[in-house]
C-alpha cells in the first residue's frame, strides 16, 4: 500500500489529465466534430439524444423490481433499467460535446438525479439474497429504533460498479458545467453505496472470480475511486483492495489469452480491465503498468483470432453470433501492441448496439478511436489457442470467405455450454453450421435448470448423442488433444472426447477434423468409437439455421442462397438421417428456429461381437 501511496502522491492529481493526456477537451471536440468517422458516430448520438428529449424517464417500479424473485424474469425489470442508463450515457456525451446551455445538460441533470434515487443500482437477478431484500419476516430489522439501527450494507453488483464510474466520470468530465448539487450527491452516493462498503464489509464473491465480473466490478470500483478521492490514503486503500479482483480476472486466462466466456464477454470484461488499467497507469504516475504483462498482451490479441468473417463471430459460449467492434478499445490497444489487427472501419459497433448502454465504452469509442487508423478486414490464417483448444481456420478466395472453427476444452468453462468437440462452419456471409450462442438471460439459465435450455447442452450442438445421453456437465468432462498440424494445405485436429457423455460403455471416442485448403475448401470429420458394450443407439448431430434438404445425387444440402450452401456426404450404409425443428429464444428474448440433422446409426452394425465403428462425413462447398 505504501508504494501505492507514494505514486499516487507522486503523480498530479488532474482529472482532466487523466481523460485527456495529450490534448484539451476543446481540441478533442473540435476533432470529434470535424472527423468523417467520429462526425457519423457523434450523428448516431444525436438522433438517440434528440429521440429521447421527446421521451419520460422510465420509471423502476416496485412490481418490476420483485418479478425475478416471483417468477425468474429478469427481462422486464432489465429493459427499464438499461433505458435509464442509455439516457445518462447519451445525454453525458451531448452535454459534453455542446456545453452547459444545451437542452441536453438539462435532461441530463433530471436522469443523474433519478439515477441517484434508485433503491438499488444492482439488478435483481445479483440481489435476491443480498442486504437490500429485507422481508417483512425480518422483525429485528423493523423494531429497531434510531439508537440501535444497523449500519447500512449493499450488494456490489456488475452494475451497481458501473453506475459509480459513469457518475464518477461524468462528473469529472463536466466539472462546474453540472450543478453543484449534483455533484455532491454523486460523490455521497458513491462514497455509501460502493466506496465504503468495498472497504468496510467482507469480500464479495467476484473479488476472487476468474472471469468478467472481477474486472468490471474491481476495475469500475477502482475508476470511480480515482475520480471521487482525493486524500492519497484513501484512494491507496481502495486501489490495493481492487488490484487483486483485476489479477484474479487475469489469472482465469491461460498463456493463449483465449477468453472462453466467448467474444462478448472479452469485450466486456477485458473492456472494463482496459479502462481501469488506463485510469490507473496515469494517476500513478506510470508506476502501476497493467500492460506489460504478456498475457496482457495475449489477450488484447484474442479479438482477431474470434472472427469468422466480417461481423460473424465464433460465439462459443454465451456469446452471440454477430458483433461490432469497439473502435475505442481497439485503437487504444493497437498503440500498446502492434501485433494487434486494426478491424476495418466498417466493422464499427453502433452507439446502439449495446443493449446495456454502458458509458465507459462510449466515451471512449469516441476518445479513442484512430479516425486514420489503417484498418483492414480479417485476413486468411488459422490461429490455435492450445490452453482453450480452439482451432479457427479463414480462408479468403477468390471468390469468398470460408471459415472453420472447432473447440476441445471442458464442460465448466465461464458461461459453460456442454460443446466439447463441437465446430462451425461458414462460407459466403453466412454461417451454415452455427452455434447458437447465448440464450435468454433468467434465474433458470443460471441454476440447475440451465443445461435444460437449449443452446446450453449439448443437445444444440453439433455433437454425437450417445445412448440417448447428451454430453455432461463438469471440468472432469473434457477433451485430450490427439492431433493438432496447419499449413497451407490443411488444418487438422483430433481430439478424444469420450469422457464427455459419463458412460461406461464408451472407451474411447476420438473426433478428427481436416480442413482442406482446397478452392472451395472441404471439412472432413470422422467420429471413431470403441465401446465396451453395444450401446442401444448413436446419433451424429449437426446444427443448422435452415432446413437440410435431399440433393439430388444422394447428398444432403444445407443453404442459406444460391452462393452461401455446402453438400454433406455420408455413408448410407451405415446411417439413417432425419431433420428436427427446435425453437430457441436468443439473447434478445426473439425465438428462433433451428434444425437438427440427425443421422441414427443403423441396427446390427454395433454388436457384442463389433464394439467399433468409423463414422465419416464430408462437407463440400461449391
């Protein structure tokens, strides 16, 4: 803590430093104002400004408030939420760019304030069992008088942590152009509801997590302290108790820097760790330097190697299937690390296409977006991520964009989906063998329930059903690596995967994928099995989003269009096929239909006296 201490008292104090270490904010305005890219951003911003002047501040009621516990719904609740915090992130950056006399500044104050009254700025889904739900079955509570009142205790979520570093921020950023009033009532709520209590109570169960919620919630602890204290003490003690969340958040990355929560959260968490990390160099001085690591590093270089194509993520996980960039994000870590791929401008996330509305990313997709950044779209290569065991393999021809990706790991990954061994495949802008990606978010997606949900088991995936058995939840469910090679010819990659489905009966199950790259590409996957007893049924299953048909010489065809469809080769010998329908309800709580291409091995090919069998496939694009 000392050495802490002594760079924070080393280091100048200046919160307009801090934001703008090269240039004053009227230089950043002019050149956001002035800026092809930055303009159309900035226009974005505006419209939803002057669309959300004709509109009321939505209000938190208490109906909406108790639904989760009621019924497990979050969505309700979620989507008043995330409106108020888009007024605040909007009404910020306009109050900013046009100054104390805009009509923005006003309708700005009007939500701070309303944001400063909520009972709780955590969602319900992080609370039911925290401080804040008192029940009226809690008579201590109601009986106490003035004298004997316990002291105030808060739950820290995801987004109680937020909220204190936008207020934070978007104090410091306006200065004297806010009330007064305002600005003491942000510091006092953030001091009560976040600042103390991360100092006084026990730890919350994210300081020690692996995954995305230690750095959002340490790293946005860590901005709003930075801007709020000002005795050297004090900050001291806030950033020594917020740095082990951040190395947590680390230490769940191993030496690929693959984020297996999946892109989305990559951008979110590691999101948050860069923008706290920034905070947190400048005001120390230098002296505390996050980004020398080189896992760091690593990671900053996951966003490249998770693309298909275009938009078109590899959304193993939660994470779903399409993405915008942060520009912010990834021109900030360009500068540290050359390595990294600039993503073409085109590739741009909307001010929109965060359904959270989160302010630190928007100000910083304008602050530090490189308006001449030489961007390029994703480039032919295959990447190998050995700690997560991912393969994704572009190929970009003449005439299209060919991707294939496959996942080995284990089955209690973060935001877990039981897929080990599964693979996508897209060709022409369209992914033709997908991964449904996230569902829609409830108390029974995260429960014992949650694998009951369609695209978490494996029963979404692209996978083998084994005895009717769906593949198994827990890190002792994983796959050994067998195979892995890549050059310009072919990717291939084996793994042993039959720990996966729990069965006695399976001895071994080794997938084998070989990615030829041929004009169009091909994919070969051959499943081998060995069994210790005749298993009373397998199936092959592969995912599509639109319905697989019988061609013509035999094959079965999958197309999205005329240009986006691959031809799947089987042995008839040795398999029966069938299409199901499944419906899925996305992220955005919109259902979907996908279908599932089963193809059922036949009777009598698996007997007492025949516990193998060699199962292929090949998928051909033309």
């Amino acid at each position: 803590m000392e050495n802490v201490k002594a760079a924070l008292l080393a280091a100048p104090n200046n919160h307009t430093q801090l934001l703008f270490p090269e240039e004053t904010p009227l230089q950043v305005k002019t050149r956001l104002l002035q800026g092809k890219e930055s303009k159309q951003h900035i226009k974005e911003i505006r419209e939803e400004g002057d669309k959300l002047l004709e509109e009321t501040m939505p209000e938190l009621t208490h109906s909406l408030f108790r639904l989760f516990s009621t019924t497990g719904s979050r969505r309700e609740y979620e989507l008043v939420y995330f409106r108020r915090r888009n007024r605040l992130t909007t009404f910020g950056l306009l109050a900013w760019l046009d100054g104390a006399d805009s009509p923005y500044m006003d309708a700005l104050s009007d939500t701070i304030g309303s944001i400063l009254d909520e009972y709780t700025w955590c969602l319900p889904a992080h609370i039911l069992h925290g401080p804040e739900m008192r029940s009226a079955a809690e008579e201590q509570y109601a009986a106490e008088g003035l004298v004997n009142r316990s002291a105030e205790a808060f739950t820290i979520d995801l987004f109680a942590a937020e909220t204190a570093f936008a207020l934070s921020e978007i104090s410091a950023l306006l200065g004297a152009a806010l009330p007064g009033l305002l600005r003491v009532r942000i510091r006092e709520e953030v001091l009560r509801r976040i600042l103390r209590p991360f100092v006084t109570q026990a730890p919350s169960h994210w300081e020690t997590a692996t995954h995305n919620w230690a750095s959002v919630c340490g790293g946005s602890i860590a901005a709003a302290a930075i801007y709020t204290l000002q005795d050297a003490d004090e900050l001291a003690a806030v950033l020594v108790r917020a740095f082990p969340a951040l190395a947590s958040y680390l230490s769940g990355f191993e030496e690929d820097g693959a984020c297996t929560e999946g892109y989305m959260y990559w951008q979110y968490g590691f999101g948050y760790f860069t923008y706290a990390a920034d905070l947190i160099l400048r005001r120390t001085g230098g002296a505390v330097n996050w980004f020398q690591a080189d896992k760091v590093q690593q990671i900053a270089l996951f966003q490249q190697k998770t693309f298909l194509h275009g938009r078109k993520v590899v959304n193993f996980s939660d994470s779903q299937g399409e993405a915008g960039i942060f520009m912010g994000l990834s021109g900030y870590l360009k500068q540290l690390y050359p390595e990294m791929e600039h993503p073409e401008l085109a590739l741009r996330a909307g001010f929109r296409d965060d359904h959270c509305s989160r302010w630190a990313p928007a100000l910083r997709n304008l602050l530090w977006s490189e308006e001449d950044a030489q961007g390029s779209a994703w480039q032919t290569a295959a990447y190998y991520l050995p700690d997560a065991q991912w393969l994704v393999s572009r190929q970009l021809q003449e005439q299209g964009a060919y991707v294939f990706a496959a996942k080995g790991g284990h089955n209690n990954e973060p935001h877990n989906h039981n897929d080990i061994g599964h693979f996508i495949l897209y060709a022409q802008g369209e992914t033709l063998l997908p991964d449904l990606g996230s569902g829609q978010y409830s108390r029974k997606y995260f429960g014992p329930e949650r694998y009951e949900i369609l695209c978490n088991g494996s029963q979404s995936h692209s996978v083998p059903i084994i005895d009717g058995l769906y593949q198994a939840a827990g890190a002792e469910h994983r796959a050994e690596v067998r195979t892995f090679s890549s050059n310009e010819e072919q990717d291939v990659f084996a793994l042993e995967i039959s720990s996966a489905y729990g069965t006695d009966k399976l001895t071994e199950l080794v997938r084998r994928f070989i990615w030829s790259k041929t004009e169009p590409p091909t994919l070969e996957v051959t499943d081998n099995y060995e069994f210790a007893q005749a298993p009373t049924a397998v199936v092959e299953r592969f995912m599509a989003w639109h319905r697989p048909l019988q061609a013509e010489d035999g094959r079965i065809l999958i197309a999205a269009s005329p240009e986006a469809k691959v031809f799947l080769a089987y042995d008839h010998d040795l398999f029966d096929w069938e299409v199901k329908a499944l419906d899925h309800v996305n992220h955005s709580d919109q259902p979907q239909t996908c279908y599932a291409l089963d193809f059922k091995l036949k009777p009598g090919v698996l007997s007492d006296s025949n516990l193998q069998v060699h199962a292929a496939f090949k998928f051909a694009f033309q």
